[in-house]
C-alpha cells in the first residue's frame, strides 16, 4: 500500500514502510498537526529526495519535513546533504532514526543533524530501544503501540 496525501498543511512526513505502520494505526498523532503522511513499502531514501525535490520544484515545500527513512539501503553523508537541499524552503526538518539491521544509518543521522541548524533528531532507536512489544519479529515494524509511540514522537518535533 502507498499512502500519498496533498500537502495541504503545514507539513509532510515522507517514509517507508515503517511511516506506513503510523498510517495505518496512529494516523491521528501526524494528521492532528497537520502533517500529511506519505510512505510506501521499501521506499528508498533516493525516492525520499524525488519527492521532496518535486515539492520544492513546485514551490509547495511545506514549513514542516519529517524525514522517515532509512529502514530500506545504505546512506552517506552526501546522500543526507543531498536531502537537505531538497528540503530548502522547509523552516524544519525532522529525521527519524532507524531499528532493526540498518542501524548502521543512525551515525551517519545524527552527525547530519548537526551539520545543520534547521534539522531535528527524532531518536526512535533509543526511544524503541527498552519497548520491545512495540515490534514485530523483524524490529523494524511495529503494532499499533509503537505506531503510536513513533507517532508522537515525530509530531512532538514539528
């Protein structure tokens, strides 16, 4: 399933399948501020960088980004940079960290969250880290709590 909305608000959160999860059981905690959810299963952080470079193409970059990927390939520091250019216009940009076998992606996260005055850490692996009930086999999706947790999480950062 592909969840594409219209920003319409004042903000977008892009994601893979994980972001999907929150659309599916806690579409509320993003919706409620007005944060448009857009995720798709094994959506690649290059896929991530098409869309927001589109919106920011058609002048229809949102004041909010939520930065939800990671779970799906590698990333790099140019790849991180490139997504920060794409987010230009966005007053705000939330990056989500990462669980399960990609966990490598988090350093490489978090230092580029702090190259960057307008980027925001949203930690969900040390959030996740002591809830293991919130996850299903493979610790990288999760039921309707960690939907919820993860959910709030991001809206409490935009």
């Amino acid at each position: 399933m592909t969840t594409t909305t219209v920003v319409a608000g004042p903000g977008i959160a892009v994601g893979d399948s994980v972001l999907e999860d929150v659309a599916l059981y806690a579409p509320l905690t993003l919706k409620s501020r007005g944060i448009a959810i857009n995720a798709a299963v094994g959506r690649q952080w290059s896929a991530g960088e098409a869309i927001l470079s589109g919106l920011r193409a058609s002048g229809k970059m949102p004041p909010v980004v939520i930065v939800a990927l990671g779970s799906n390939g590698r990333i790099t520091a140019a790849k991180f940079d490139t997504m920060m250019q794409d987010c230009t216009g966005a007053k705000r940009v939330v990056f989500m960290t990462v669980t399960g076998p990609l966990i490598g992606n988090n350093p490489i996260i978090t230092a580029g969250v702090a190259r960057y005055p307008d980027a925001v850490l949203a930690d969900w692996h040390t959030l996740a880290a002591s809830h293991p009930s919130w996850f299903g086999p493979d610790h990288v999706h999760v039921g309707p709590a960690g939907a919820r947790a993860l959910g709030n999480l991001l809206a409490s950062l935009s």
